[in-house]
C-alpha cells in the first residue's frame, strides 16, 4: 500500500449564470474555457464533483478511493469511526458576480431522511468583495414563519431579508436553516462545507436561464427555514491574533462540524503528529511544504490535503486557511 503523503486534488470547475473569471485572474487557475464559472470544488468526496488526485503515486486515485481504502490513515481514527464510510466535508471556491438565488440548506436529521445525505453547514471565507458587495443573511426581526408563507405566495419579497455589506477577511458562519444569498457586487470566497450539495431555493430574482425559470423548492424550504437563526460574522479586527512559530494564527471557528483556523506566515512553520487531516487552502503568497524529505511547492489558489500523523514544514511568506476536525 502507498504509504501517504501532502495531496493535491484536480479541480473540479463548475459553470455558474452567477460565475466569472476570478479564478483565473486573482487564484492562478487554468480554467477549461473561455465561459463563467462559480464553483471550484477543491476537496470533493460528493458524487456531482469528485476529486481525483493529481501529484504523486497515488495520482489518478479518487478521495472515495482512498477514504474506503486508508480509513482512519486517510482522516484520523477517531474522525474514521464518527463518520464511517463518508468523508465528511467538501471544500470550494466560489466567484459571485451576479445575484446567488435567495437560498436555504436543511439539517443533519432533514436531509438524511430526506435526500439521504448530509445536512449542508457551511462557511464563507471573503478573499475579495468589491466595495459595494451585499448579502442577505437571515431575516428581518418580526419575520414570522406566517408572514414568510403569506408574502412569498404572493411573490413578494421586498422588506424580508437581513442585508449585510462584507469586505475583504470577514467570516460567516452559515448554518443550516439560514436564509442566505448575494444581493449586489462581487465576492470571491473560500467555502468549507459539510459533505452536501443539498439547496433549496426560494427566490431567483424571476431570471431566466435558457428561457426557463429556474426551480424553485418552496415546499421543503418551508420545513428547514430557522426564522431565529441570525450569521455569525467575525473580521479580521475582531479575531485575535496568537504568536506562533513562524509567524501568528487566528482562530476563526470552532463547531461540531470543521474548524478553521487563519495562518499568516514568514518563516518556518510546523505542523506535527495531528490526530485529524488537515486542508490548506492557500490564500495569498507562496512557498514549499516539505514532508518526509520531499518538497511540493505551494502558491496561491492552491489547496493541499495533508493526512494525519504527518510533520510537515510550511516554508515561505504564506497566508493559509487551515481546516480540520
């Protein structure tokens, strides 16, 4: 058996009517085309994007291939054991340039007994927004699930949603049951998510694709909308930064699902003896990993997936989101 080593995953692109071509002018990415595209899915166990590894011995071998195959080598024993036969996240870039559908994700218990998968709890890291870059996050205070039902019937959705500006370093914490889209200007966001492409759509602002309405999923949107359930924002001003060997990090989330931690590096940084994989998503900068004696070079838009129990080395000046379990 191969024994493991820092994987890098072939991208998996994604066409949006939303998408554009952040992905090639600000993350170094080739893109297949000339066309709009939304979505990478960086690290994919989910069959509509599955990642292939790209580097090394075990290139051309699926992360379905190896989770069933290393098990707890592959994600941790303890993670191994929790989750069973299903990895469980999945992580993108995504290049918002138009309006993203007024959108809800259902929970663990909903979506298993539903559509026979994960719940979809995800996280937006904001790489970059134009200056004048809206969200919806959530509803108005007093937005009842009655007159919810009431106003979208009628389709009328002005005066429902909680509308938020972002910038660049913000952090939102998107939990299932929370209405959420994109209203106006552009982002470019790293995403960790559950292992899901579960999403019910509420509202497409009547825009047609191919002549044709897109679906909308009112009905199930109905049964998973939490009308308490407000974002959780952190910014670079308020998350505190802790020294670490190498440069600082601060520690952007802590939930049952991933934890995230940001890594702002100019010297040597270690990471060793994890109990639980590692991803990094490369944010800004550049450098090497070096593991076992073999270095891999590392730049930005570039995602390596680091398997427990490995010491590696991050050299250079380097800005990292750093995702676990």
């Amino acid at each position: 058996m191969e024994k493991l080593y820092p994987l890098k995953f072939k991208k998996v692109f994604k066409e949006k009517i939303w998408g554009g071509r952040s992905f090639s002018e600000k993350l170094n990415m080739k893109l297949p085309t000339d066309k709009l595209y939304g979505e990478s899915w960086e690290v994919s166990p989910h069959r509509n994007g599955m990642s292939l590894v790209e580097n090394g011995g075990l290139k051309g071998k699926t992360l379905e291939e190896l989770f069933l195959t290393y098990k707890g080598k592959f994600v941790g024993e303890k993670i191994y054991s929790k989750y069973g036969g299903k990895f469980p996240l999945l992580i993108k870039y995504l290049d918002i340039n138009d309006r993203l559908s007024v959108q809800v994700h259902p929970n663990d218990d909903y979506t298993l007994r539903v559509e026979g998968e994960f719940g979809k709890s995800e996280s937006w890291y904001i790489l970059e927004a134009s200056e004048d870059a809206k969200l919806i996050m959530g509803l108005k205070s007093g937005i009842t699930s009655e007159i919810f039902a009431q106003k979208t019937k009628n389709k009328d959705f002005e005066n429902l949603f909680n509308v938020i500006s972002i910038k660049k370093g913000d952090f939102i914490n998107i939990t299932p049951g929370l209405i959420h889209a994109s209203l106006e200007g552009s982002v470019l966001i790293c995403e960790v998510q559950q292992n899901s492409d579960t999403t019910y759509r509420i509202y497409d602002f009547d825009r047609l694709v191919d002549g044709k309405l897109r679906d909308l999923h009112l009905d199930k949107a109905m049964e998973v909308i939490d009308y308490e359930n407000t974002p959780q924002i952190s910014t670079d001003e308020t998350r505190k930064n802790m020294e670490v060997d190498g440069g600082s990090k601060q520690e952007i989330t802590r939930s049952k699902y991933f934890n995230i931690d940001k890594l702002l590096l100019d010297e040597s940084y270690h990471d060793l003896d994890n109990d639980s994989f590692m991803i990094y998503s490369i944010l800004a900068g550049g450098g090497s990993i070096t593991c076992d004696g073999l270095v891999y070079p590392i730049k930005k838009g570039d995602t390596w997936y680091i398997p427990p129990k490995l010491e590696v080395a991050v050299e250079g000046k380097v800005e990292i989101l750093k995702t676990f379990l």
